[in-house]
C-alpha cells in the first residue's frame, strides 16, 4: 500500500515535478507477465524515477547498505526502501551473486516487473561499465524477456554525494524487449552468460549514448580509491599557518 502512497501521493507527483522527465519508449514494457527492466545506474534519484513514470510496479534489487545505517536517518531510509517494497541483497562475499539471483527470481516468478543494474553500482563518472552475468542467469532461468533502458541526465540532476538534486532534464528510454530463448537450458555456459550480457549492455548504450568502459564499475571505483590514498599518503595536506 506505502509502495502506491509513494507513488501517486507523495513521491511521484513531486519528482515529476522536479525532474519533468521525458519518457520514450514506454510501449516497450509489457502490461502483464514478467520481464527484467535492465539499465545503467548514474544516480541515487534513478532508483525512484523510473518507478514513478511505470505504470506498473517494478521491484528493484538494492544494496544492503541502505537497510543497514546507523542511527535515525538509517532507520528512517530501510523503512523507506522498505515500504517501496525493494528487495536488499548484500554484495559482499562469494555467495552474494547467488542470493540476488535468487531474490530476483522470487520476483520473476510471481510474474512482476525486476529492475536490475547489470554494472553492480552507480558510475562515479557518468560512464557505461561492464556488465555482471546475473541479469543473463534470471533471463534464461526465469524465461523472460530483457527491456534495456536508459537514465540520461540524473548524474548532472544528481550526481554521487550530491543530496539535493540540481535543476536537470531527464529523459528515461526504454528499447525493445531482449528475447534469449534462442539460449534456453544454457544457463550454466559462462560463455553463453557473457554473450547475453554484452548484448544487454550494448543495447543500454545505444540508448543512452554513453562512453563505455569494457571494465567492472566496482574495480575502477577501487583502483581510483588506492591511486587517492597513496597519493595522500605521499604528499600530505601542510596545516595552514
């Protein structure tokens, strides 16, 4: 109920406002059944955007963070995330690629829209990064179609560490649904896995125009965050006089 109160009451109505996106393609979604809504990820708002414009509910899988911080504003952002009805996978550890395609199978299964983004994390840069398999596995698993999308302009509306989004236009795009039976029972070929998700990405980027980067989001973020640190470490901040 709190996931339709969010939606038509007090969200919705405010984000259409502030963002005024422009939606394309929306004939793409499928009015029934299940499908995989896959699309990039440049901001915090495109978790609540592409909800807000759907007709119908979509469930998102998100990070355990945001279920787990400390103190008032923690509890407050799990009740949210929660009442939104989205799903919270933890990505550390070896069986966390398991658990979100498990999560996201219970969805597919009760024949519901599943949001995904295949690059794992939010481009710190505005870039397209290489895509992880588990959108290829709940695909052929689940027998379902793959809707690409694309989210132009949320990283200028709000970009990583911003709180109150900028001024931007947006435009949400979705592109013809992705159908893999062709790869039906072929859910275990790693081979087969990186195919699909390189069609999925390639089909994000041609909506979205973005530079891609054949490389994990989550290695860049890492590598960037070292290079920092020792640069720190290196050439430390003098106390001003």
């Amino acid at each position: 109920m709190f996931y339709y109160v969010l939606k038509y009451v007090l969200l919705g109505p405010l984000l259409r406002l502030v963002f005024r996106p422009r939606i394309e393609g929306l004939e793409h979604i499928p009015s029934s059944g299940a499908a995989i809504v896959a699309g990039n990820h440049l901001s915090f708002s495109d978790h609540f955007l592409m909800p807000a414009i759907l007709k119908r509910r979509i469930t998102f899988l998100a990070k355990a963070e945001y279920f787990t911080g400390p103190g008032i504003r923690g509890r407050l952002t799990a009740a949210f995330f929660r009442s939104a009805g989205q799903i919270p996978v933890d990505r550390s550890g070896k069986e966390a690629g398991q658990a979100a395609i498990r999560e996201g199978l219970g969805v597919l299964s009760r024949n519901e829209l599943l949001g995904i983004y295949p690059e794992g994390t939010r481009s710190h840069d505005g870039r397209l990064y290489k895509g992880k398999v588990g959108v290829a596995v709940m695909a052929l698993k689940a027998q379902v179609p793959v809707i690409p999308c694309a989210m132009i302009g949320t990283f200028e509306a709000q970009p990583p560490g911003k709180v109150i989004p900028n001024i931007h236009p947006v435009v949400i795009r979705f592109g013809k649904p992705l159908d893999f039976s062709r790869y039906a029972g072929m859910e275990n070929e790693k081979a087969v896995l990186r195919a699909i998700t390189d069609e999925i990405m390639y089909a994000i980027l041609s909506l979205s125009e973005q530079e891609y980067v054949d490389r994990y989001a989550a290695v860049v973020k890492a590598e960037e965050a070292a290079e920092r640190a020792a640069s720190a470490r290196k050439f430390p901040r003098m106390p001003l006089s």
